[in-house]
C-alpha cells in the first residue's frame, strides 16, 4: 500500500486494521495547537477537532491551545518556546505566515516533535501537499486555489446572460500568501469572461465587522453590483448587513462565501445567500491529533490528508443541497 498518500476513507481503513501496539497504546501523548487566533471560529472548531479526536485514545493525550492572534511573529514565537520548553511531544499547527513559519517548524522536528499542519501546507508552495518542511508528519488541507477556481467557476454561472456583471471581492488579507493566491485565482477566472468586471476587492480580515465596512465602501462607489465572491462566511454576514442597510434585494445579488458554518447553511436555506465553500475544521482537527499520535507511537501515517475527502459533501454548498439534506448541520456555528 503506498502510504504517501491515503484518502480519509482508506485511512480510518487503515486504523481499524492496524491498531496500536501494545506497547506503546497508553504512551502519553502532549500535543500543542497553535490557533491562528484562538478567538476564531475555524480555529475553534478545529480545536474542537483535536479534543474529540485526543479522548478516544483513553486519556493518554492530552492537548492545549495556544492564542496566534492572527500574527506571524507571535506564532513564530510560540512554536520557538514550545520547542525550547520540552512540555510536549507533539504540535499541530494552523499558520499565520506559511513560509516564514517553516524555519520554526524544522526546529520543532528536529528536537523531535511531530507536527502537523491544518488548513494549508507550510512552504513556498501552497499547492504542494507534500511535506516542504523536513520532518513534517503530515499536512491536513486541500490547494487553496481548487475551492477558490470552484467559487469562481459559480459566479461564472451566475453572470452568464448578464452584460456588464459587476462582482465585489471581499478577501480575508492581501498580505496572506493563501489569500493572495485565492485572489489571484478569482481574478484569472473571472478575467476570462469579457462581460465580468470586477469593480472592487475588499479586506475582511475574516470579521463580520471589518467585512460590514468594506462592503460600505464597495457600495458607495458600486450600487449596483451583480454579485459579491468571498473567501469566508464571516465577511458575507458583514456584507448582508451592509446590503440590506443600503436598500439592496439581496435576491438580486449573487453571494458566495466560504467555510461552511451554521450561519451560512441557515442563510441559504432561508434563500438569502447563495452558496458556499465547503470545509470541515473539526474533521481536519481529528484527522491531524490522530495522524501524530499515530505515527509518535511508531504507526505509518500519510503525509498528506485530503480536506476535501473527509467527509462527503460536496465542494459548493447551495440550498437545493440543503433541502435535499434537512438535517445537515455544519461543523462550526461561525
């Protein structure tokens, strides 16, 4: 079996058949998460993840999370005065900076800590899911540029008879390789249509709040928008806001978002947004505190795990999905 890279399916496979030695089954394991900001919703779904994932190994792993605050240079930081302590054995990280993090990381791995990764690799390169960091156990996300193209591809749908279609972008930071990517990725997409025009690109910073502001200021000089495609769910819920404040149907405008929380699945199903990029933070929790617990008690583990294969639900989220799953729920409230 190659075990380079296994699908979530093949991997719980391959945790039924292959369990832990009996030597090493109840080896404390002390795991650190390092939250791009533990005030996030994602960050604490994920964690929530890794808190469920940890009590069904009996209480020998024991987790603690660690506040990135949204900023590299604390991140860098922690993962410096973890490594430095010795208090754990192992760390999962979600990255504020994924290449300037890498340096941090290699030291970690080099002192013997297993690490992984969630929501997007570390290294230069954001669409190689294989381990850029020596050492690296594994990496739990999916190309960032595949979900964007993907949102892209539906506001491609939604302007198809309309001629200009005028679309806002509200993305969460500029300065974030995976946002800039994402952006980029919108604009190749969409710059292949003549009759699009994207009139603005908004920062959101993923808050509602930031996200009301700059939709404020899109609308003031583009009333008349078509369609508004977001990266995250919390920018939409700043960007109803602001259409609504503004008198602006929100039947009328096309809205995209990214993340898959409560908020948005209620939205969509009562009609006012219209779809969203499916992603499971709590499943990519799991998968991460199961994969380095495993491969610290001697397992092989995939060094890749797919994001988008953990569970199945499909890559866009609309209502006519909705209706036909009533009892979905989402991973996060948002």
């Amino acid at each position: 079996m190659n075990m380079k890279f296994l699908t979530a399916a093949a991997f719980s496979a391959l945790t039924v058949m292959t369990p832990l030695m009996a030597s090493a089954e109840d080896a404390p394991v002390r795991v650190a998460f390092l939250a791009a900001s533990s005030q996030n919703g994602f960050n604490q779904a994920i964690y929530a993840g890794i808190e469920k994932a940890a009590k069904a190994f009996g209480g020998s792993v024991t987790t603690e999370i660690f506040d990135g605050e949204f900023s590299a240079t604390k991140q860098y930081s922690q993962v410096e005065d973890l490594v430095a302590g010795g208090r754990f054995d192992a760390l999962i990280i979600t990255p504020n900076d994924t290449v300037g993090i890498a340096t941090a990381l290699e030291d970690a791995t080099a002192a013997g800590l297993k690490v992984a990764t969630t929501l997007f690799p570390v290294g230069p390169e954001l669409s190689n899911m294989q381990p850029q960091v020596k050492g690296l156990t594994t990496t739990v996300a999916t190309d960032p540029s595949i979900g964007a193209r993907a949102q892209a591809e539906k506001v491609v749908e939604f302007c198809a008879d309309k001629n200009p279609c005028k679309v806002a972008v509200i993305i969460g930071q500029l300065i974030y390789p995976f946002d800039n990517l994402r952006n980029e990725t919108y604009k190749k997409v969409l710059g292949e249509h003549s009759n699009i025009q994207i009139v603005a690109t908004g920062e959101g910073n993923y808050d509602p709040n930031a996200s009301l502001k700059a939709t404020q200021d899109i609308l003031q000089a583009h009333p008349d928008i078509n369609a508004i495609l977001s990266n995250a769910d919390q920018h939409l819920m700043g960007a109803e806001i602001a259409l609504t404040d503004a008198d602006i149907d929100l039947s009328k405008v096309y809205t995209i978002g990214g993340g898959l929380n409560q908020i948005a699945v209620d939205a969509i199903r009562a009609g006012k947004w219209n779809a969203t990029l499916t992603q499971v933070p709590a499943s990519m929790g799991a998968a991460a505190l199961t994969a380095i617990v495993k491969s610290k008690r001697g397992e092989t583990v995939p060094t890749w795990i797919d994001e988008s294969k953990l569970r199945d639900i499909p890559q866009i989220v609309d209502k006519a999905w909705l209706d036909a799953h009533p009892d979905f729920v989402a991973e996060w409230q948002g």
